[in-house]
C-alpha cells in the first residue's frame, strides 16, 4: 500500500504530530509525504530526512500558504489517484482537511485512531474516549487521521526521501485567510511536552494561577494546562485546555492541581505516563486514576513543592 | 437569507456511556438523549443571526429515528422556524449524512450551513468538511466567531496555539466550537408553539442517497482502566517520588 502523509508545518519545520503520522502510515505501507505551502523547500529537505520516508512530494504555491482547505483538498484527491490511503495528524489543521479530501474521494473517513490492527482496521475513541471501537473500512482508498499521542514520533533523521515538485492546484478563489493570533510562548507546546502542569477551578482566579501554577512549570520546564471549568472562569487563555473538548495530551508527567477530573478533563489526559493529582477533596475522581495522589489546600503544598524538588 | 442547521440527537453529556456486555456499541436504552451541544450552539448563532437581521428563515434538519423529532422540536423551541426529520433507523455515518445534506443544500439554498463540529457520540469530526467538499463551498471549521459581512463570511477559528480569522465566500459552512456563543433555553410559550411549527418527514431515499455504511464496527469494549496509585502523605514524600522517577527541576 502506498500512503500519502500530510505533512503539518510552520513554514520551516516540521510540526511533531506528524511524525506519529508517519509511524501509523507505515504500519499500512510506503510512506511518501506532501508538503504544501509557500516557499517551504527548508521544510521538504527536513520531512526527506524523515525515517523510513519513500518520496515527498511538494506543492510550493502561495494558495497552499496557510492551509485552506478549500486549495489543498483538491491537491490531495488528486495526489491520490496514485495512493492509497491518505494519513493526516488529527490536529486542527489535519481535522479541517482530511474530510474535505474523503468527501471529494467519495469514502469515510476513520477519525484519530489509536492503532492500526490490519491494513483495513483500526481502534479509535468514541465517546470522548469512554469506549474503544474497532472499525474495519471498505472503502477502495483509506483516509485516516491519527492521535499523535497514541504514536511513538518516527525519527527526523536516518531517511533519505526523494524531493519532488507538484505542479497541480491552486486557489479556488472561495476563501482567503485573514490573521491569526498564536499565543507565543518559550514553553514546550501542550501536545508534545514530556511534563505538564494544569490548574483548575480551585486556584479561584487568574492571578492565582500566575502565582501558584506558572513557578512550578517554569521550574520543571513544563507546558501550562488548564481544565475546561478554569478555561471557562476566565483564569486562562482556551488554547490551555485539556479535555475531550481541548487538547489530548500523554506526556511523562501530569501534574492535576486542584482539577476535581471530570470525565470530560479525564479524557484529554489518562493517557499520560505518571499523573500526579493535588487536590483537598479525598474524594475527587482524579485521585481514581492518579498515580501519586496528596490531599492537602493546593495553596500550601504546591508553593512548598516548587521549592523542594 | 436561509440558515440550514443539522442537529444530531446523541446521549446527554451528562449520563456517562456504558459499553454493552455483547461488545455491540454502547447501551442507548432508557437513557437520556439529547440534542448535540456543539449543535445546539450552531441553532443559537443561526437564531442570533436572524436577530441581526442577516438571516430571514432558519430551517433545521435531522437525520436519525422518529424520535430525533424530540430534537427537532427543540431546536424549533429555541427559534428555527422549520424542520426536516430525514427519518432512518440505520446509523447514518457522516459522509451519507453530507450527502443527505447537499441533497436539501440544492433545493433550499441557504447562505449558510452551521453545523456542530462534531457530535460526542462517534466524535468524527467530519460532516460539515465533506458537505463543503460536496457543495464546493467554503468552510469555516471550529468557529469562536461568525459574521456576515454582504457576500462574504468572516470566520475567526479556534486553531492549535490560538485563534485563525479566515474570509469565505458564501454561500458557506460553518462549524462550531465550544466558545462561539452559549445557547438559550427554550421558554415555556416557545416550547408550546414549537409543536405548532411545521416538521416534514422524508427518507434518505426521497434524496437518492444511499446510505449504506462503509466502516463495520467490529467491536465495541471499555477502554483500558487506570488503576488509582498511592496517596502521599505530604510534600516530602512527593518530592522524593518524583526524584526516584527522575522528575526535579
């Protein structure tokens, strides 16, 4: 089977999840990689070194600079006359094309699988991730997005793909992009961060957050994370959620700071290696999956824990 | 201009699922079924809209069971002036959902589609992409915001690391995400008149569309539990866990 992996960039390097991306489609076969954008040769050498890559091809066009959907989904249904199955990050840019790109091959899409158990079946989450289904396509061509977390990141060095210009495509004149506002930050971004630090309803207010949560993660060199109830209070930006309806995230270490772990929170983050929940309630549901639990007024201990470790 | 709003009806966010013994799906007996809430959000800014003044007639649609009716009627409660029941007992997976869509796309002619950007029971993530892959227009996916501004939709998206503005010529879709608005409850007197509301009923076959699945579920099953660890008793113990593991500033 040969693959075609959407490759998700910033316009000079290659965007992690899509390294798990490439782990998933190699379970299925070849792997040949699309880079799409606007002078974005800097990135089609660095997805060539990609391991295990056959072929990227590369659609250098100012209609592909910023990711429309209405421009690059007509590339890659073209791109899959000569490919089988069609593997995109399940991130927001990854979930914004691959359906548009099903839709136009005329076959179903299978959602953020977490494995692949044949070339035509694989498990994916349902229900915010409170039940596993194994789902088998029979489909004549396969497009899948992937959980970058349920991955292990192919290697950025080792390969030695061949670079080659596509010419088709352009701009269906339908939509253009306007600006956008990306939180610029010198922390690890959540979903590839080995330790983060989330806060929830309990820290009462945006300063607090500040003042309790920030030291602990600027300490241990932590991404910052939220829960939707402290999203939603207004202490923090959305983009910091986790959550079935924010960011999935499995790093080494999740530390849950008076996060109460409603299913909706738990969702985004048992995945994770070692969860570490600080929490006055005894009873609080996040202390039933994690795996160092203190019960004790997050305002005492979580100052006293920056300190110490 | 008209405003198409699927709603989808699913299991109440707030009723946890249980995963049937058989391995078959999940158990939707005896529970509490719901309107999707990232579609309640598209019926709201569909009714916000007509508000403003941008939009003259809000039609909702539904393809699922008879009793997605109950669904249908609430979104006419909230304030959408009419509704399509696309009455099926098969599941309907997303791309013949789309389908059934551009179906009634063609023949009402809405400037507008707003759609949840997904539904949290399959949590696809996919039907409002394929109807703009199957209608040709553009899509605005993850909405935060949404204007009309003459021919052309503004659409600010919640993105990774942020938000994104894109400009889309309409007739287009939209998607919502969380923060887009807060819907409204339906009041008494509109729930009455709701029932008064016309509701058509047709078939996927009115459309000629075939609904047939292409992915099989083999199987359903509990995802893997996590067991509870230990409880520390203060900070020091922490610190000296975490250091074992390897964590420490």
């Amino acid at each position: 089977m040969k693959t075609l992996v959407w490759v998700e960039h910033d316009g000079s390097a290659v965007k992690d999840a899509t390294l798990a991306a490439v782990t998933a489609a190699s379970k299925l076969g070849e792997v040949h990689l699309l880079v799409a954008g606007q002078g974005v040769d800097g990135v089609a050498k660095a997805a060539a070194q990609i391991a295990g890559v056959g072929k990227v091809h590369v659609a250098d066009n100012a209609a592909f600079g910023h990711n429309l959907p209405e421009n690059i989904a007509p590339l890659v249904a073209e791109l899959m006359g000569s490919h089988d199955a069609f593997v995109a990050p399940a991130t927001t840019t990854g979930k914004n094309i691959a359906p548009r790109v099903a839709a136009l091959l005329d076959v179903m899409q299978i959602s953020e699988i977490l494995s692949v158990e044949d070339p035509k079946t694989f498990t994916r989450p349902i229900y915010a991730g409170n039940a596993i289904a194994t789902v088998e396509s029979s489909d004549a061509k396969l497009v899948l997005t992937v959980r970058g977390t349920a991955f292990e990141k192919a290697a950025t060095s080792g390969g030695s793909g061949a670079v080659e210009a596509v010419s088709a495509g352009g701009d269906a004149g339908i939509s253009s992009f306007v600006g956008a506002e990306i939180a610029k930050s010198e922390r690890p971004e959540l979903t590839s961060a080995k330790i983060i630090v989330s806060g929830g309803r309990a820290l009462g207010s945006s300063e607090k957050y500040q003042e309790v949560i920030v030291p602990l993660a600027d300490k241990l060199g932590a991404a910052l994370g939220a829960s939707r109830a402290a999203v939603d209070a207004g202490y923090v930006p959305n983009d910091y959620q986790v959550g079935q309806t924010g960011k999935i995230v499995a790093p080494e270490v999740y530390f849950a700071i008076g996060i109460s772990g409603a299913i909706q929170h738990l969702a985004g983050m048992k995945d994770s290696k070692t969860i570490v929940a600080i929490n006055k309630d005894e009873d609080a549901p996040i202390f039933q999956v994690a795996d160092l639990g203190l019960v004790a007024d997050l305002f005492n201990v979580v100052p006293e824990l920056t300190a110490k470790i | 201009m008209k405003i198409l709003v699927p709603v989808k009806r699913v299991l109440d966010y707030n009723v946890k699922p249980r995963v049937k013994a058989d391995g078959t799906g999940v158990d939707l007996a005896n529970v509490k079924m719901s309107m999707n809430p990232f579609d309640e959000i598209g019926v709201e800014e569909a009714i916000r809209l007509k508000e403003k003044g941008v939009a003259t007639e809000i039609i909702a649609v539904s393809v699922g069971p008879a009793k997605a009716q109950e669904t249908l009627r609430t979104a006419l409660a909230m304030g959408a002036d009419r509704a399509i029941l696309v009455q099926t007992d098969d599941a309907v997976e997303p791309l013949g959902v789309a389908k059934i869509l551009k179906a009634i796309a063609d023949a009402e002619q809405p400037g507008l589609v707003i759609l949840g950007k997904q539904a949290i029971d399959d949590d696809n993530n996919q039907t409002g992409q394929m109807l703009a892959a199957l209608t040709g227009w553009a899509q605005g996916t993850f909405a935060s915001a949404v204007n009309v501004e003459g021919d052309h939709v503004s659409v600010t998206r919640e993105v990774d690391g942020g938000l994104e503005t894109v400009k889309l010529k309409l007739p287009a879709i939209v998607t919502t995400d969380l923060r887009l608005n807060e819907p409204r409850y339906a009041s008494l007197p509109n729930i009455m008149k709701a029932k008064s509301k016309p509701l058509d009923t047709k078939s996927p076959a009115d459309y000629g569309v075939d609904t047939s699945p292409r992915v099989k579920t083999v199987k359903v099953s509990e995802p893997p539990v996590r067991s509870a660890g230990v409880k520390v008793a203060d900070v020091d113990e922490l610190v000296a866990k975490l250091k074992a593991m390897g964590v420490h500033s």
